[in-house]
C-alpha cells in the first residue's frame, strides 16, 4: 500500500495519541479500546482528495467522506480562503432580529434548489438540531392553526435521526436511547425500507413491498388519532441498518397519507442533500416535495458546520403577522463564516458538475459493488448515487444473520479494524443486521471504486476463514 507523503503532527505520534487518551472524549468510541495504551489509536493529520495520512504518514482512503460529509474532497484551498475572507471582514454576528450577507445570501441559494414553496430557511449548527428545530416547528404550527393536540410524530424502525433529546426520540435505534430515558413522548415507529429483509410474500415484488410500508404510516397515524399527530420524518435512503432505498411508489403514497390525515412531511437529508444520492436535495431526485427539508453536513462539505431546516411558505405564513414568532434558536446557527463556506462550496458543485458526476458515475460505483455478491458473507449490496449497505450474513441462502457476540467478534473484533489498515476507512455497523457503508467524496470515480472493493475483498474473504 503506498503511504504518500509524510504528514505528522507537531508533537509526534507518540505524544498525541498519549494525549489525546488522557483528555479527548471521543464521540460514540469505546475508550477501553486505547485506555491501556495497547489499542492503536488512529490521528488523522491531512486531507487531499479523496484520501487522508495519519500521523505516521500512512495514507487512506477515504470511504465515507469523513461522516458521510466531504462531498467535494479534503484540501480545497478555495474553501479555507473563503473562511478567512469572511472571518476578516466579519467572524460573528448572530440571527437574533439581526441579519448579514453571508446567511441572507445562503437562504436565497437554498431556497432556489429546494422544491416546490420551501422557501423559509432556518439555520442551525448540524443535522441534530435541524431535526429538533423540525419538531418545534410541527408543534407550534399546528397550535398556531388551533389542533393543540398534534404533537406526536411517525419515524422508522432503526433510523437514526440525531442526539438531542428530540432527535432521540424520533430516532429508531433502541440500544441508542435506553440510557437516556426518559425522552420526549410521542414518537412512533413504523417499519423501514429494508426489502432484502422484508416479510418473504413482498420480498419480489417492489412495489407492493412499498405499498405495504407506506401504509403502515397510515395505520399508526389511525390508531394514536390523526387529531394527535403532527410529522412524520424519513430519510429519503435510510442511513442506519446499511442505506435502505425507497422501493417504488414510496414516497408518493406517503405524500398522500400525510395529505390525507392533515400530517406534515419532514425529509431528513442530514447525509442524502448535496449530492449524495445525485441531487442537490434527494427528495426531488426521488420525486415528492415535502414540507420540511433538514439539512447539514455536505452543505459545506465539513469545512465549517452548519445545517438548517427548510419550511414551506405554508408554514411560516402564521409567523408573518402581529407578535406571533417561533421562540427558538442557536448561537451559531448561520454563522457568517460558515455561510461564506457554504456558498464556495455550492460554487464548486455547480462549477465541476459534482450532482451529474454522481448520477453519471453510480451505475459504476454499484456494479463494482456488486462483484462482492460472490463471496458467502455477503448477503445484500443496496443504496442509491454514492450512498451504499453492504449487509454480511451467515448463510446466504436462508439470509441467516449473525447472533450478537458473533457481530461483535466480527465487526469490532476483526472488520473495522481490518479494512483500516488495509487503507479503506468506511464504516461497520450493527444498528441492525451487520453492515459495512460506503460513501466516498463526490469526485471519485472507477480508480476508487475499484481500490474499494478490492480492498473489501481481500479483507471479508479473511473474515469468512476466521468464522
């Protein structure tokens, strides 16, 4: 594997990694893993393209964009500059009954690629809060049309949807939430999109199979009451549980439903906007129109954060009048500098054509995946645009799966670290049945397509022997 260039920090890779085990609190890591010094804690240093060095120089690919989130690469230096320009002619300013360019003009972009009347953007600092800010909004606005008692929302099993206590709970991933309990009530969940695991009559039909998930939308909202109701949150391709596209006709029942029972229409494209599945917003690539977009992460491709809500022109109409106004905001919610980021980046897309790139490139990125199709652990390939689940099984044909402390054994004992330092950084992940996720930066093409999978060969064709 080639190492590329030397990149090491300044204290070197010794001292860092001791410092960062006796003070960084890592997100979502078990910290026993470096604790005793034992575990090899990885200090990534440098971005260029597609890859990143750690501190003892070796090179990786990158295969999940960072966090699903450098659509445009590491290292643009037009970024960085349009930082410092904005940070030198004004670093803060806050939203508050205030305004300035950088957010006005960001709100007007937006504006002009969301579909249909969602014209009102709200800013916030990631993809969590969009979601929280999603829910306030719901509830306030259907208090504001006199339904006091819509408050409750509809979300899928296993989805994830972010950390705040709101978040939380529209979030569908149980081990997330228990130790936090008590959360906020009124959450629901319905089935997901994952066909391959599907009840075995709909698994070869598509369509009825979509049909049947929709309507179970229907079915929760008729038994809490449409009266109690007010928002049903989806991703356009479900992250968690590896990339669960909509089967066909999906999202067009569900817009029915929601228009049916008086429910607002919340797209969650925290990870499927800007690009990632071909659009700079999925739900017009996939053909609905919502009446919230959320947001973040690939806004700026991670060079400064940022995320905000998107709402119809409906639902800010009652904010428009008298002294009603939405009591709610963030510190940081369209900071000027962010913004500015934003806006370069936008400009990169639009300049190098990085959403047709995609809608160019996927049938490639997912007929290399699909090579994998031939070893026994792998079950599934599914996904949309640069988006992909690979789902390991044990037994292909019965699509067995494995216990827990074979998943254990198998993605934190043997994959995760495998696949990293065979050069592949991407994601293995048991929310769900055991996945590994693929979601390069935008700009790759056959070369990476071709570096992952064979990577990704070499390493599960090692893991099947060690079973």
């Amino acid at each position: 594997m080639s190492t590329g260039p030397q990149a090491t920090s300044e204290q070197g890779p010794s001292t860092i990694a001791g410092t960062a085990r006796d003070h960084l609190w890592m997100h979502f890591t078990r910290h026993s893993t470096f604790e005793d010094g034992t575990g090899h804690l990885p200090v990534i240093v440098r971005g260029e393209g597609a890859y990143v060095w750690d501190d003892a120089g070796r090179r990786y690919l990158d295969g999940l964009a960072g966090l699903f989130v450098v659509q445009v690469g590491h290292g643009r230096e037009e970024l960085a500059e349009a930082a410092a320009r904005q940070a030198r002619q004004l670093a803060y300013f806050p939203l508050w009954s205030y305004a300035h360019p950088a957010a006005i003009e960001l709100a007007g972009r937006l504006a002009g690629y969301a579909p249909g009347d969602l014209n009102r953007v709200f800013f916030t600092t990631g993809g969590g809060e969009a979601v929280e800010s999603a829910w306030k909004l719901a509830k306030h606005y259907w208090k504001l049309r006199g339904k006091h008692g819509k408050h409750k929302v509809v979300s899928r099993s296993v989805a994830y949807h972010g950390t705040t206590q709101g978040a939380l709970s529209i979030t569908g991933i149980p081990e997330a939430k228990e130790m936090f309990e008590p959360l906020v009530p009124g959450a629901m969940k319905v089935p997901n999109t994952n066909i391959y695991r599907a009840p075995e009559p709909l698994r070869g039909d598509p369509e009825r199979f979509g049909r049947w998930a929709a309507d179970r939308i229907a079915e929760a909202i008729e038994f809490e009451g449409p009266d109690t109701v007010a928002a049903v949150f989806l991703e356009p391709v479900q992250n968690s549980g590896g990339c669960f596209p909509p089967p066909p006709g999906y999202f067009a029942r569900v817009r029915e439903i929601c228009d049916e029972y008086d429910v607002l229409l919340v797209s969650d494209e925290v990870i499927c906007a800007f690009g990632r599945i071909g659009g700079m917003f999925a739900c017009e690539e996939l053909g609905y129109v919502p009446d919230i977009i959320t947001c973040a992460k690939g806004m700026t491709s991670g060079y400064s954060p940022i995320g905000a809500m998107i709402a119809s022109d409906r639902l800010f109409e009652p904010f428009r009048h008298g002294t009603t106004y939405f009591p709610h905001g963030y510190t940081f919610g369209g900071h000027p500098v962010s913004a500015a980021v934003a806006m370069a980046n936008l400009d990169i897309f639009e300049r190098e054509g990085l959403n047709q790139h995609v809608r160019d490139q996927a049938p490639a990125f997912r007929t290399t995946l699909e090579k994998l199709l031939d070893l026994p652990i792998v079950g599934d390939v599914r996904g949309e645009g640069y988006f992909y689940g690979i789902e390991l099984v044990k037994d292909k044909a019965t699509r067995e799966t494995f216990d827990d402390a074979e998943s254990e054994r198998l993605l934190r004992g043997y994959l995760s670290q495998a696949l990293f330092d065979a050069g592949l950084y991407c994601r293995a992940d048991d929310r769900g049945d055991p996945v590994i996720q693929l979601a390069p930066p935008l700009i790759v093409g056959q070369s990476e397509f071709d570096e992952i999978e064979s990577v990704l060969r070499t390493v599960l064709t090692k893991a099947w022997s060690l079973l």
